[in-house]
C-alpha cells in the first residue's frame, strides 16, 4: 500500500513508453546486481524536450548509458527512488541501458526481489518492479521481456522467469544461466523471476490447436508428492478457459511456484504463478475443504 489515491479523472498517459526491456541478473542475496537495457520510445506529439522520469524504489544506481555513451553528471538526476533523464535524445527511439545493486536477503519488504528461506522469488504488484531497476512502473506501459538469470549452480539450480525457455548453460566458477524470453508485451507488475533448489513435478497439456505444453509445480523438497491435485487443477482449468473462451494458451510451458514464504496468498504471472503453498499443496488422502 503506497498510501497514495490515484482518480481516473488524473489519469495522464506517459510521455514515454518503453516496448523491450532486456533484464541480466547476476543473483548474491546482498548484492545482486541488474543490468537492464530499455527500449525508450517518445510518444507522439510529445516535445523532445520533455524529460524521462523513471520510478525507482531503495536503488542504488552503478551505471546509466544511452545508446552506448555514458551520461555526465549533470544529464540527469538519481535518488533512490527516481531517476530523471534531463535532456533525452530529440530522437522518437533510444536505448537506455542501467545497472543497479540491490540486496535481496535484506528485503523485508518482500516486494520486488527478494530471498527468504534460500529461495529467490518476485512479487511486484503493484508498486514492486521498481525495486528492481528503474522503470516506468505503471500497468499501462506493456513491454517484451527478455531475462537472463546467473547464480551459483549450487545455491540457485533452478532458474525461472516468465516466457519461454531459450538457452541455458554452464559457466566458471561453478556458477550457471538461463535465458527466458516472453514474446507478448506485458506490465511491470507481471514480471516474475524464481531461483533456488525446489523440488518438481511435470507434466503436460494439449491444446485445442494440438500444441504441448510443458507443464511444472516446483515446491520445497519433500513436498512434491503434495501437488498432484494442483496439477490436476491446473490442467482443467487450461481445458476450461479453452471450453468457456476458446481461449488457448499461448506459451510453449506454465510453470507455478509453490513456497511456504510467499508473502501474497498468490499471484498470477504471465506463465510463472506464484502461491503461497498452504493454498496449492493438499494430501489427497486427508485434505478437506476447510484446509
């Protein structure tokens, strides 16, 4: 809760708009470090003029560059929670590309990325993508999304965010990546990234085109014999929008994350659900309705 009021009379629409956002993780719970190359585009009618403000939240600002050259001091103006780009480019499209620092294990908040129980998780409705880097953090500004995510194979095997699965590898140091890449423009406040050691159960989907869909429930080991009715659930609801709608979906994988330390009771992410796993996980055997 920001505490602020916001009235559909107020509403303005932003002079910039941001199409592809390009996220590079590099995951340590006090340090991780985000570099994040935005597409900007000026919208028309908008003077060239007119300053980039950027909403940021706690950031620490290491780096900012637009279209490879790096801003002098007096070009722009950082806080932790704002970054103002004085004088942009009098061109309509520029990339700008930032780096921050923030510390995931000491988020308290527990919105935008945080790290609880040795588990890397997102939650950034409403106001909680701009924890992570600064952006135009406003359910209007739809954006394409490519991430790529690097940690410590040992600490963080699986690598999650939404989209489709592009490339993954090994690196030195015993430390490894994944690259996801969401090809359907979305606001900040659906972005979601997972990383830890979780447990897994797959499974698949066929649509009413005929595609497969890679099914999987990640949990806290140990628990994975907790989620077949979650599974069961997901695959008839899938039938049922398809059945309702004629809406199919659209991704090649639906992935649901189920961990005890989610702060919300759940949240819906293009393709990468969030719960809190005491409303997904049941016991098929014992469970009732008032569990």
């Amino acid at each position: 809760d920001t505490g602020h009021v916001f009235k559909l009379e107020d509403y303005r629409p932003s002079d910039y708009l941001i199409p592809r956002t390009s996220l590079d993780f590099r995951l340590s719970p006090d340090a991780t470090h985000v570099t994040a190359l935005l597409t900007i585009e000026r919208r028309e009618g908008v003077a060239p003029t007119a300053p980039l403000v950027l909403d940021g939240d706690g950031l620490t600002l290491l780096g900012l560059a637009i279209d490879g050259q790096v801003l002098a001091a007096g070009d722009y103006e950082a806080t932790p929670d704002r970054l103002t780009i004085l004088k942009p480019p009098a061109v309509l499209r520029f990339e700008l590309r930032l780096e921050t620092e923030i510390a995931p294990s000491r988020n308290e908040a527990l919105m935008g990325l945080y790290r609880s129980n040795n588990v890397y998780c997102t939650q950034c409705e409403a106001e909680g993508f701009r924890r992570i880097t600064y952006f135009l953090d406003r359910p209007d500004i739809l954006s394409v999304y490519t991430v790529r995510i690097e940690a410590p194979h040992n600490e963080a095997p699986l690598l999650l965010s939404n989209g489709n699965p592009v490339e993954r590898g090994a690196l030195a140091n015993g430390r490894h990546y994944a690259v996801w890449h969401d090809p359907f423009p979305k606001p900040s406040y659906l972005f979601a990234l997972v990383a830890g050691a979780l447990g897994r159960v797959a499974g698949s989907f066929i649509t009413m085109s005929g595609r497969e869909v890679e099914l999987g429930i990640y949990v806290e080991p140990g628990k994975e014999r907790l989620a077949g009715y979650a599974m069961d659930a997901l695959k008839r609801s899938m039938k049922w929008d398809e059945d309702a709608f004629g809406r199919e979906y659209d991704l090649d994988v639906f992935n649901i994350v189920a961990v005890s330390d989610f702060n919300m009771g759940a949240m819906e992410n293009k393709g990468l659900n969030v719960f809190n796993d005491k409303y997904v996980l049941a016991d098929e055997e014992t469970a009732t309705d008032a569990d």
